[in-house]
C-alpha cells in the first residue's frame, strides 16, 4: 500500500508502527519498510545514524574545556592541603616520640649521657633534601637521622634495662616530607636550656622561614615547638 497523497508527518506516522516491528525483526526489512515511506524520510532516517556534526563536536569539547577549567583547580587544591594535613601530623608524631624518649631516657637526643659523650650533630633530620634556609638559627652542616635515636639507638647512649632505658622504637621511620624534604630538629640547642626547638617543615614553598627563636611558624612553614 503506498500513501501518495498524505502528507510527510502523515505518513510517517502511519508507517511508525511498521517501523517498529521491523526494527525488533531485522534491519534489512527496516530499510526496505523507510523506503516505501519515501526518499525523505528514509534519508533522514540514514543521516540519525551518521556521527556527530561538526556544530556539536565544538559544542562538547567548550563543555568540557569550562568543566576542566573550574574542576581542575579544585582537584589540585584538595591534594595540596591533603598534603598539608599529612605534614602537621608527621610533625605532631615525631615530636610526641622525642617527648617519650626523653621521658623513657632522662635525656634529649644528642645530650651526653653515662654510656656516651654529647654528640655534635648541630641537626637531626628526616630523609630527603634540603629546604632553602630563609630564617635565622638553622644550621645543617652536620646531621644525624632521627631514626638513629627514635628506631635504634644507633649511638648506645642508653641501656637496655632499668632505670634510664632505651624502650624504643619510638617511630618506625623518619621519611620525607609531602614536598620531598626533611623534617628538620634544631637538636644543638637541646644543650641549651632556654632555647627553643623545633619540629619543622620547609612546607610547599620550601623556604625555611621560621627563626629558631620564634615562638609560631613563620610563612607556610609547619612545625611544633617541642621546648
């Protein structure tokens, strides 16, 4: 039956139901079914199965590059302050070990005790590289890893039992800080009583702003204050 004298949108909807049944049929019995509806209608059913227009490439990847544009700083900000949380809380453990060992030992790392002379480390650090002493009081021209005090007691500076012990490890390990530097102990002033000292990371910027002598961080630095 041909439909020669309805209308386009008549027509097709007569055939829709055909269409429908062929499709769950074959393809092929499809095709032959849109081109007794017409040239028009059986092109147009051609083109819904061609890819995107140029028009509609463009207006995704506008879509995409304005969803890039405000995700992407999001993204990266979430890790950098991941990073600064992992950071404060390295600095909070090692300075809770050292406050252990001392309490466990009598003594700050480095102090001379009755097994072993002061040791003349002016630093204990964690592993990693250096930071870009910016503040006053820091001095990294001799250092010692922390684990050699709060892992072992690499240095034999206390006993095994008794009074005074040694009852680590205190820390697994020491490691680097978010950014690939070392946390940084000014150990040299444990000799002097009134002098402060720190727990510290460079922190993202990598400069050592805080002095020695300060009482709070100073510029993106994160530290504790352990005396």
């Amino acid at each position: 039956m041909r439909l020669k004298y309805f209308p386009k949108r008549l027509k097709f909807l007569v055939y829709y139901p055909i269409y429908i049944y062929y499709w769950n049929q074959d393809f092929t019995s499809m095709v032959t079914i849109l081109k007794l509806s017409g040239k028009g209608v059986y092109m147009k059913a051609i083109r819904k199965q061609s890819g995107f227009t140029l028009i509609e490439v463009i207006v995704v990847a506008g879509i995409i590059a304005v969803l890039a544009g405000i995700l992407v700083p999001l993204i990266f900000k979430e890790i950098d302050e991941s990073k600064i949380s992992r950071a404060k809380a390295d600095v909070k453990s090692i300075s809770s070990a050292l406050v252990v060992l001392k309490k466990d030992t009598g003594a700050w790392p480095g102090i001379a005790t009755p097994l072993c002379a002061a040791i003349a480390d002016t630093a204990l650090t964690g592993s990693g590289s250096d930071p870009n002493i910016v503040g006053a009081g820091w001095d990294l021209s001799s250092t010692e890893n922390i684990d050699h005090f709060l892992n072992t007691d690499s240095n034999g500076c206390w006993p095994n039992s008794g009074e005074g012990a040694w009852k680590g490890p205190y820390m697994a390990h020491v490691g680097s800080d978010p950014w690939g530097r070392r946390y940084i102990l000014n150990s040299a002033d444990f000799a002097n009583p009134a002098a402060p000292v720190w727990v510290i990371s460079a922190g993202p910027d990598g400069n050592l702003d805080t002095a020695t002598a300060n009482n709070q961080p100073a510029g993106d630095d994160i530290g504790v204050r352990i005396r």
